[in-house]
C-alpha cells in the first residue's frame, strides 16, 4: 500500500469513528426524552425525572464538545503530519531506537493529559458537582493525577520498553514473545490488583459485625462462598454514586462493595447486589473475559507485526524514516474498526453474563429485592431509563435497566 493510501485511509477512519458516536449520540439523546416506561414506574417522581434528563443531557453536549475538540486535533496533526516532525526533532538528539519511542510517548502522554485535564475537571467540579454527586476535592484529584503517572511511567514504560526491545532484537517474530509477556502481566494484574493497584487509590475495609454481615454470612455459607473476601471501599471519597464489582481470579477473588452503596440500600438488597456479583464468579465470567481479553491481545500484535517495520505508514504519519512509534500510532488508528467490532461482541457477552448473574441471584437469593436494589441505584445515579437500542447495542455492558427488570421478573 503506498503512503498515499495509508495516509487517506487514517483520516476515513478517524472521521467514520467520529460521525458514528456522533450519531449514536445524538439518537440516545433524543431516546432519553421519552416518558417513564411502565415496568419502571415510580422510580422518580416528575422533578427527579426532569433532572435526570437534564442531567443526560448536560453529559451528552459536554462530550460532543470534548470529542469534536479531540477529532479536530487528531485530523489536524495526522494531516499536517505533527507526529512525524515530533519523531524528527526527537532524532535530534536521540539517536538511540530503543529510547526514542519512549521519549516519543512520553511527551504525547504528557501533552495529552495537559489538553484533557481542563475536561476532566469540568465534568467532575462542575457537571457532577451540580447534581451532586462529585465528592472529590481538589487534594484527591491531584494526588489521583499524580499516582497516575507514575504507574503509567513505571507499567507502561516497562512494557513500551519490553516491546521496543523485542520488535528490535526478534525482528517480526517480536509479537508471541510478547503475547507471553502481555499475558504474564494480565494475569498477575487480575490477581492482584485488589491487594496492590487498588489500595493506591482507595481503602478497603474488611466488613465489620452487624446485621449485613450476618446476612451475608448466611447467603455465603448456602452459596459456598467465603467470606473473609468481601470488602467495603470509601467510593465516597469520590462521587456519591454506589456501585459493587467482583475482581481477581481464584484465591485473590474479592468482593467490593463501595460505601456508598452499603449507606443507601437495605440488607436484602445488599445481600442482593453481593450475590449478583458471587453469581459473576461462580459461573465463570472472569475467567473467560480473560482468557477473552488474552486472545484478542494475541491477534492484535500479530496485525500489528504485521506493518511494526513499514516505511509507508510511517511516512504517512510524516515520518522521513521507519519508526516503530509512528507506526505504532498509526495502528492503533487503523485498528480501531476492528477495535470497535470487538468491543460489540464484548458488550453482547457482557450483557448476557449480566442476565446470568441475575438469574443466579434469583435462584440462590431472591429476585424482588435485587430489582429494588437495581432500581435504587439507577435512580440514584439519574441514569437514563430509555437509551436507545443502537447506543445500547455498542456501548452497554450492561443491560438497561428495564430489561433486566423483566428478565428478574418473568
Ligand atoms: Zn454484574
């Protein structure tokens, strides 16, 4: 393919990406307008509705503009050709090809949290802030920013450099050694992730003796789950909004329940979400997302040691030379249809786990207050009751509220 073609063929596909979630967008928008449906009556009365929508509606604009903001950026540099002359000024004074591309990345990890970073506190001290859900103060967001580079500079370096490394000395073999690595990585951050990564950030506190704890005991010792595995995380340091998740892989697993969700549901309904999350575990979900995830990481290096060396396509990001960063951009662009494609079918499955989940909540625990549970928490977080199928179809992990709903109830 000439550099032409390669150069054409980026700004299509940045362009399709943007106009598509711009569609989906704009679909959702208007699908949230729509009145309560009946299976969820009651959930809100006419003003917390309202200021759902509004809320809805505040999220969407921002992130047209934030996302219009980003594409002109990236059709602007890949037009003029921007990477290529960063790549050239680098060459300047590092000669060196296992440290430029990490010089190279750097310096776009670090103008791109410079351009993001105004969003990112205007979506929390401002939009989130104005529902009230922002918790965060300035000292946390700070402090998260910084924890953020450094593991970004330590994980991200060590395996950037790792791939520099292998793509130099293997030659276009480079990519299983590096699947082996990658999937090394995964599975060590899959096991440990509650018990090292997450403690950075926030709390966990082992659950203290009361009326949840036993009812969860009991729901345990029925389900054969152990208990020393639950743990409660301050979320509230954060935002208000509950939430509940499962994580690690066999004697790291762990359950999360976020303080926030602990202070605003009844104990059935914990006991609810908590057997919803038992349910992910027990029928296997985490596993195979992994092995899911390890696979598509595998197929992705092959296409990407497919044009690793190119000249072409690092001269259609304006390189004068190969360059394994150039390239490396340039795939992550060309990828991303594929990317999309897969994200799909991972939301699908995703979904269908999530029914799984519930139904084993229902079969091991009770349906009526999971959907209570479930219902508390939607309304708690003004989330959109009626999205629109398409939007749903690619973005939901999640099935909507609603169906869920019935799927608890038929
Ligand atoms: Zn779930």
């Amino acid at each position: 393919m000439t550099e032409q073609t390669i150069f054409t063929i980026l700004l299509v596909i940045i362009t399709f990406d943007f106009a598509l979630e711009r569609i989906l967008n704009y679909l959702n928008r208007k699908s949230s307008k729509k009145p309560i449906p009946n299976e969820l009556e009651g959930i809100y009365d006419e003003v917390r509705y309202a200021k759902s929508q509004a809320y809805q509606a505040e999220v969407s604009r921002f992130g047209t503009f934030s996302a219009t903001f980003s594409f002109v950026i990236l059709i602007l540099a890949i037009y003029n050709g921007w990477f290529g002359m960063l790549d050239q000024w680098i060459r300047t004074f590092s000669p060196l090809s296992l440290v430029s591309p990490l010089i190279f990345f750097g310096i776009l990890f670090i103008v791109s949290d410079l351009i993001n970073a105004p969003f990112s506190i205007y979506r929390n001290f401002v939009i989130e802030a104005k529902y009230g859900f922002n918790k965060m103060t300035a000292k946390t967001f700070i402090l998260d920013k910084i924890k953020g580079y450094i593991l970004t500079i330590i994980i991200g370096g060590l395996l950037l450099g790792v791939l520099i490394y292998f793509v130099n000395a293997i030659g276009s073999d480079f990519w299983y050694y590096f699947w082996a690595v990658i999937t090394a990585f995964v599975l060590f951050a899959n096991f440990f992730y509650t018990s090292l990564i997450l403690p950075l950030f926030n709390k966990l506190t082992p659950m203290e003796d009361g009326e949840l704890k036993s009812s969860i005991q009991s729901y345990c010792d029925k389900v054969n789950f152990p208990l020393k595995n639950i743990f409660i995380m301050d979320g509230s340091k954060r935002s208000s909004k509950g939430n509940a998740f499962f994580s690690g892989l066999g004697k790291k697993k762990k359950v999360v329940l976020f303080d926030t969700l602990v202070e605003k549901h009844s104990i059935p309904e914990l006991t609810a979400v908590f057997a919803h999350e038992v349910g992910h575990y027990k029928k296997k979900h985490i596993l195979f997302t992994t092995i899911f995830s390890i696979g598509l990481m595998g197929f992705m290096l092959f296409l990407f040691s497919r044009m690793a060396y190119s000249a072409e396509v690092s001269w259609a990001m304006g390189g004068q030379t190969s360059a394994l960063h150039l390239n490396l951009m340039a795939f992550g662009i060309l990828y991303s249809p594929i990317s999309t494609i897969l994200g799909i079918i991972g939301n699908v499955i995703s979904r269908k786990n999530e029914y799984e989940a519930d139904a084993f909540a229902k079969e091991t625990y009770d349906a009526t207050p999971l959907i209570n549970g479930l219902k508390k928490m939607s309304a708690d977080h003004l989330s959109n009751l009626t999205p629109h199928p398409a939007f749903v179809f690619v973005h939901y992990s999640h099935p909507p509220l609603k169906e869920r709903v019935r799927a608890l109830e038929a």
